[in-house]
C-alpha cells in the first residue's frame, strides 16, 4: 500500500513537471510571435515610415499610423483588449507632457493607443540597434544616453524644437525598467523639468495591466504573462503654470504619489 501512494505521488510530480514545462514552452513562442508581429507590422509601413522621416514636421504621419496600425496590431495580435480610458476631455488645441510607468514591452504601444495627438517619445538610445526598428526609433524619437550628460542637455535641446512644432511629448519618469518587486521607482527630472521650462501642463497615464500580461521580465527572469485586458488610464492634467526650476522636486513628487495612488486603486501590483 505505501509502494502504491508513494509510486502516485512521484507521478503526480511528474504530471506537474511535464505541465511546467509545456506552459513554458508556450509562453515562450507567445513571446516569440510577439517580435515576429511588431517585425511584420513594421515592414507593412515601412516605406510611409521612412517617406515620412523626409521632413520633420511629417512625424505626425509616423505618430497615427502607430496610433491606429501598428499598435492595436500588435496588441490584438498578441490576445491582448485595450481598453482607454479617459479620465477628462483633454484640450488638445494645448501641449502637454505625457508621463507614464514603464515596466512592460506593451507599454509603448499601449501609451500610443492613448494619445489622441501627436506626441515625440524620449527613449533610451540602447534600442536604437534593433533592426528596422532602430531606423525609425532615431530618427522619430529623442533619444538620451542617461550616463551622459552632454546627451542629456541635448534632450532639452530637442525637445524645444518638437514644441515649437507643435508636438506634445511623452516620457517614461522612472528612466528605467524597474526590478518586479518596484512598486513604482523614483522618477528623474527631465519630464519636469522640460514642462517647467515651456510651461506646459504634464498628464499622467496609468498602465496597471501591462506588467501582469507581458512583463520585461518575461523571458529571463519568471514565466507569466497572458492574453486579457489592458488598461490605459489618461488622468487629469497637472499644471506648471507660474513654477520654476526650483519647484521641480515638488512636483515631481507631487506627481509620483499622485500615481501611485491611482495604480494602487487600479489594482496594479
């Protein structure tokens, strides 16, 4: 009798194993398919892409067919339902800084999906070696070397001239993909400092789902992830008007908590 349970308790194991395993190997070419759909959702727009690097105020072109093609493509090709949320009617005919956490691949496409206007994302400039995608990324977005300070200054540089041209601007605060136990990480000063320094107002964007169904972390660090919905939350705009530089600890504060809160209240963890 007890050769009998203990050969049944090594079989369960081994059912256990065998299921570990085959979720792994799932999960694995799910995320596979995941560059194999950004890669062929990238090549159908590839020449308007690069038509629309040709002059500068074309970026627009590369900002909807992001909007509108290549990130709902994406994210409906992956199993995934973005679902946007508007928490007030943005006055568009205004500039902002768009300000959001960062702790999966989707963000991005997720971030696009909830803007309604063009907006030039400031990004790391390691992704500028990925291919195709790296032909795009440095040219339509401002990329910064965060251990560089000559690189930084020219991200302010930059940023004035997508003002100028009418463009809001989208920058993730944290400056880095936070381990998964990060809650929230600490948020650096450029967002702030450039909506101080232009006085416009920053909007923050809560993405509670992103990390549970495709994490950073994904493919090295621990085996989750699933199809399901995914929330963009757009709050209420935060004004800078009247502050200086000397208030940007405040603020930056101000709005960290302020997130926070929101993602705690929608569930994120």
């Amino acid at each position: 009798m007890y050769l009998h349970k203990n050969n049944g308790f090594h079989a369960s194991i081994a059912i256990f194993d065998a299921m570990v395993y085959i979720r792994k190997a799932l999960l694995g070419l799910w995320n596979i398919w995941f560059y194999i759909i950004s890669g062929a959702s990238l090549l159908l727009v590839f020449p308007f892409l690069l038509l629309c690097l040709t002059r500068e105020r074309w970026y627009a072109g590369i900002f909807y067919a992001a909007r509108y093609f290549w990130s709902p493509l994406i994210m409906l090709g992956m199993g995934f339902i973005p679902v946007i949320k508007h928490k007030v009617d943005l006055d568009y005919g205004k500039q902002y800084m768009f300000v959001a956490n960062h702790l999966s691949m989707i963000d991005i496409m997720m971030t696009f999906m909830a803007i309604q206007k063009p907006a030039v994302f400031v990004g790391k400039m390691e992704l500028d070696r990925l291919p195709f995608f790296a032909t795009i990324y440095k040219r339509a977005a401002i990329l910064v070397n965060r251990d560089s300070v000559s690189s930084r200054k020219n991200v302010y540089v930059q940023a004035k001239r997508k003002l100028e041209l009418g463009f809001n601007m989208v920058i993730y605060p944290e400056g880095l993909v936070p381990e998964p136990e990060v809650f929230l990480a600490p948020f650096k000063n450029g967002a702030f400092s450039i909506a101080v320094e232009h006085q416009i107002p920053i909007v923050p964007i809560t993405l509670p789902d992103c990390k549970k169904r495709f994490p950073f972390q994904f493919s090295y660090k621990y085996w989750v992830g699933k199809p399901g919905v995914v929330r963009a939350n757009v709050h209420a705009p935060i004004s800078t008007k009247g502050l200086t530089q000397k208030d940007i600890p405040e603020l930056k504060e101000q709005v960290r908590d302020f997130m926070r809160e929101a993602l705690k209240k929608e569930g994120y963890k």
